[in-house]
DNA sequence: GCCGTTTTCGGCCCGACTGTTTTCAGTCG
C-alpha cells in the first residue's frame, strides 16, 4: 500500500466537512445529520475504520452505510471524497467557517454569500460595518448587531468554535458546589439534582446542567446570579437559568413541578443522541416524549413523571442507566432485555496499581497500605516505576529487591489487608522489560506499560505491546493508549491486534483512574471485553488522597458497560492469584 | 444518507429562544 491509512480522526474530519458541505448546498436535514452522526461513529471507534473500509466491514458500525463505506475507501486510495471536491470548488472555505459563528447556520451564511458575496469572516464584517447586512430580506439591525458583537468577541478566534472542555472531576466539583448553594437558597422541599454530561460521567465536560424541583421557580432562578461561583447570568425566570462560571463553563439550571421531576431530568441527563433515539422509539410506540411529559396519541393524554423509570417505562423499555445513554446501543439492549448490570464502586476488592516515594509517589508504603485497608480493600500492589522510567526516582533492581523486603515487613505490620509487592516496568521499544526475568519472577504482580518513545508508528507499536503481552511473567499492561483527556491522542497502535494478543495469553489489561487518563477509554474498553479480555480497574495512585481515583475507572467501565463479572479486582486475592498467568501455566 | 417488532421505501425527537415576521424560519441543545 503506496499510502499512509487515514486516521478516524481524518475520516471523522472529513465527514464533518462533508456533511457542513451538504447543508450549504441545502441537503435535507436527515443526509447532513447522517454524516454527523456517522463522524461521531468514527470517531469513538477503536480500530482503524479506514482498514475495516478496505475489508467490506464498515458497514458493521452502526451509522456507516454503503455509500460512506465507498467514501472512506476513496479517502484512504485517493487522499480526498469526490463529492467534497465538488462542492469545495462551488463554496468557498471561508463560508463553511462562517457556519460555525454561534447565531450563523448554514442557511443564513448562504443567504449572506448569494446576497452580498460574503465568503469568510472578514468580508462578513465588512459587510455588517457596512450596514449591508440589517438590509438582507429576512435578517436585520439586531441580526447584524449581534455578529458584530460575535466577531470582536476575544480571545479565541470565534470562527473555531472549541470552548473549552473541563475533565469529570473539575466539572462535578463545580456543579456539586453550584448545586449546594442553590439548595441552601431554596425553600425547603426543594431539590437540585445534577444532570447533563456530569451524570452520564463523560470523559470531559462543556457545560453543567442542572435540574431543580421547588415551589419557588422565580426565587430560585434569581438566586444564581447571587451565587460566588457565577460569574454572570444571561436569562432568569420560572422556567430556569442560564448562567457562567468564573472558570467560563456555561450552566444551565432547569426548573420543573415536582411530578414533571423525571421527565425534565430525564431530558437533561441525555446524551442529544440517546433522546432523540428514545422518542424515535417511543413514536413508534404511538407516544411522544419530552421534558414535560409524554403524549400518548392514542388517548391525547399527557402524562407525567415524577421519577425517570416512568419515562422508559412510557417507552417501552426498562430503565436505563445514564452512563449508557450514549445511543451505542443501549435502546436495543433495553428491549431485547440484555442490559448489563454495571460494576459499582462497591465492588472492587483491592487495587493493583500504585506508587509511593521509592519513585515517583508522595507517600509510604505503610501509609498507602493502611488508606487502601481503610477503604475496604482486601488486597493492595504496590508498583513502583522501574528502572528506565526516565522521570526521575527510578527504581534500580538492588532496589526493587530492598522493596519487596519492605513491603512484607510493612505488610506484618498494616495488618487486615494483603499487601503486593510489584512494579510498573516499561515496555522498552522493542517490547522488551528492564527488569530481567529472574527479578520479574519474585514479584507478586508485574505491571508493564509504555512511557516514552510514542511515536515508533503504529506496527512498530503494535509489535512492541504485543511482545510484552506475550511475555509469561507480566500479568498486566497499564494505560494501555498512553490517552491523556483533551491534551493527547492515543498512540498508534492496532487494539484489536492488542486485545486477540491479551485474550489469548490471559493478561489483563487496565482501565486506568487517573482521571486524566481514564485508559483504557469507554468504548475501548468494552470492545476488550468483547474481545475476551478481563479488565482491571486502577487508581494509580501517587499519594493516599488519589486512591480515591479507583471512582473514575469504575465510571469509565461503567460507560463500557461492564459488569462485575467481567473485572478481575472484585475477586478475592485467592481467585485473582488463580488468574495470573502464571497460576494458570501451573495448572495447565 | 441510514435503517427495519410497520419497512429495501418512507420515514428519520422535541421544544426554547431570537429576530424577523403578521404566522414563521433559523439556530441551538
């Protein structure tokens, strides 16, 4: 193959362009939000589309039909989409920017391009300067005030359109100090409850939406403004409000009568995509669904909900737990009756993968030791960065051999939990470990990851994990993707290759959570588990506050829909040593 | 352009807000 495989950042890219493209040229509705819908797809998938393309089995992803599969393989032969060079010849780059100002769709960038010749950003101001733009039959002075106002709008260039995102963590904090105040604000029998992206407990997060029951909307609505965590309210009344944090996140507040309680959350909680599939269900159901009650066609009533389990219930369906509210197939699980019951944190037993001060961690042995038994656990492993870490307290294997001395004494002297002694060895890039074998073999629990040389291309490193896998003493590879949430992409490298490698060589692989990393990812995670792989869920933890993070991998695995079952650390010790590879060789 | 407990054709959520309108179109979530 002559040419360098698109990414499915590259084909989620190109459809997003295409399907803009198509709005501008005044496509129904249903075709542009195919396309959007179809780089949504993309994007989330874990292997590469462009291969799957070449092989005919595109098509298998929900979204990608025929014509797209064509598409995508144009783009991986070619370089381009015929139909986006097309329609990139009839409509300038610049209009297509435009359609992304916040007021501007494609509808009004074209009435602007065909009436005054706009085509980009500069011309429109001028046009507006100009007073040109108040003129155009169906806009007007508020029209051209306001994009006035958008583009003089600093810092960030208005015409890329990429608010910031927060990470969970930072986001719930918000919302749960958001929410509080207003509680304290409001009558008594009032109720905030947090909704949106924070409930479904996304990776990242770009507004906080909340939901509030009271007998006094107004009041309540008024008070945010009044809160020290807004920094300025755009509309205030019964229904809600809308308002901004000091850190810029948008927060939407939405007030319901108590029995329209489930309905609103409901309806707020999401994602857009998993609404709309719910009411395309519930219409074919003769029922219409929205914030405020669901419509039955037959009768014209409307009912309400008070709690959420009336609404799926309305549909058809049981409930449905936000964390699958994705639309990944949740509505078909629901009513063929196959929904999984999700792992909690309540069922994790103990925790594989943590650092103390002998490299890069904040704390002791003991003093890990002891917060991980205060938290329930049963078993402990303390993985200290081997030694080729590269950022400092690398652990030499003199020392990996004084550690594991340590922790058996520390171990006597905890008591109530069983402490581990292991190591995070690198993954060298040829897939080689810097610890040699006979060290490896005293350890209780070998972890192996990757944390330098990324950018060896994706066989290099699909070959290199691989190997590592493979080898009889590791028992673990962690952060598997090497992601970091909003700052960097996975490295290359084939997961279903990683994945068939783990399977069969029974070694499990990590959701890791740091909440920066959640690594494995939602969606690579479950494709493991399809694939037969047993997850492990970490908190990586360098201090004894961050044990806390095990909460994050857990809601990561929860948006993968797994199940306890399918988790090896909410085993006993005795059944995860049983696990190991190397328990297993011995029995055969 | 996709998809199938009605379907290989004919559908494809629901409502708020804004600004332009005189009953609605466009945009947004």
């Amino acid at each position: 193959m002559a040419q360098r495989e698109p990414s499915n950042g590259q084909i989620a890219a190109a459809f997003d362009e295409l399907g803009d493209l198509y709005e501008l040229d005044g496509a129904i509705v249903h075709r542009v939000v195919a396309y959007r819908a179809a780089a949504k797809a993309v994007r989330e998938a874990t292997v590469s589309v462009a291969g799957l393309a070449r092989q005919g089995r595109a098509t298998d992803i929900k979204g990608i039909g025929k014509t797209l599969q064509e598409k995508i393989v144009d783009l991986a032969e070619t370089g381009t989409i015929p139909a986006a060079e097309r329609l990139k010849a009839k409509y300038p780059p610049g209009l297509v920017e435009l359609t992304h100002l916040p007021g501007l769709g494609a509808k009004r960038a074209r009435l602007l391009h065909d009436e005054l010749g706009v085509d980009s950003v500069e011309s429109l101001r001028a046009a507006a300067l100009a007073q040109q733009v108040r003129a155009v039959k169906g806009l007007g002075p508020k029209f051209e005030e306001r994009i006035l106002q958008v583009l003089a709008e600093p810092p960030e260039d208005p015409a890329t359109r990429s608010p910031a995102r927060v990470i969970l963590p930072r986001a719930k904090e918000i919302a749960e100090e958001v929410a509080g105040a207003l509680r304290e604000r409001a009558p008594a029998g009032s109720e905030v409850l947090i909704a949106g992206s924070v409930r479904r407990q996304a990776d990242s997060v770009k507004d906080l939406d909340l939901v509030a029951t009271t007998t006094a909307p107004d009041q309540l609505a008024a008070s945010l403004a009044a809160l020290e965590q807004i920094d300025s309210v755009s509309s205030a009344g019964e229904a809600g409000a809308r308002g901004l944090t000091h850190a810029g996140i948008p927060v939407e507040l939405r007030i319901a009568a108590p029995p329209q309680r489930g309905n609103l959350l409901q309806h707020l909680t999401g994602s857009g995509a998993h609404n709309a599939a719910l009411r395309e269900v519930a219409v074919r159901a003769g029922r219409h669904i929205s914030e405020y009650g669901v419509l039955d066609d037959a009768t014209g009533v409307t009912t309400t909900c008070a709690e959420e389990q009336e609404v799926y219930r309305l549909a058809g369906l049981p409930y449905i737990e936000p964390e699958l509210r994705e639309d990944r197939g949740e509505l078909q699980a629901a009513r063929d009756g196959t929904l999984p019951k999700l792992i909690t944190l309540a069922d994790i037993r103990g925790d594989l993968h943590s650092h103390t001060h002998a490299s890069d961690g904040h704390n002791t042995i003991e003093e890990m030791g002891t917060a991980a038994r205060e938290r329930g656990y049963q078993y402990f492993a303390i993985t200290d960065h081997s030694a080729s870490h590269g950022f400092g307290n690398a652990v030499s294997p003199e020392q990996l051999e004084r550690q594991i001395e340590l922790v058996a004494e520390a171990n006597e002297r905890v008591g109530g939990i069983e402490l581990l002694a292991g190591s995070e060895v690198n993954i060298l890039p040829d897939g080689s470990l810097d610890y040699d074998d006979e060290l490896l073999a005293r350890l209780d629990w070998v972890v192996a990851s990757v944390h330098t040389s990324f950018a060896i291309g994706e066989r290099a490193m699909t070959e290199r994990m691989i190997t590592a896998i493979e080898h009889p003493l590791v028992d673990m590879i962690a952060h598997p993707t090497g992601r970091l949430i909003e700052r960097r992409a996975p490295y290359a490298v084939d997961l279903d290759a990683v994945f068939e490698a783990a399977a069969r060589t029974g070694t499990l692989l990590e959701i890791n959570g740091n909440p920066d990393r959640r690594d494995l990812s939602d969606s690579a995670a479950r494709a493991a588990a399809a694939a037969g792989v047993t997850i492990v869920i970490d908190s990586d933890a360098h201090r004894v506050r961050t044990l806390e993070n095990m909460r994050w991998g857990v809601a990561t695995a929860r948006r993968a829909w797994l199940t306890a079952g399918q988790v090896a650390n909410t085993r006993s010790l005795a059944q995860l040593r049983k696990l190991r590879k190397r328990a297993r060789r011995r029995a055969g």
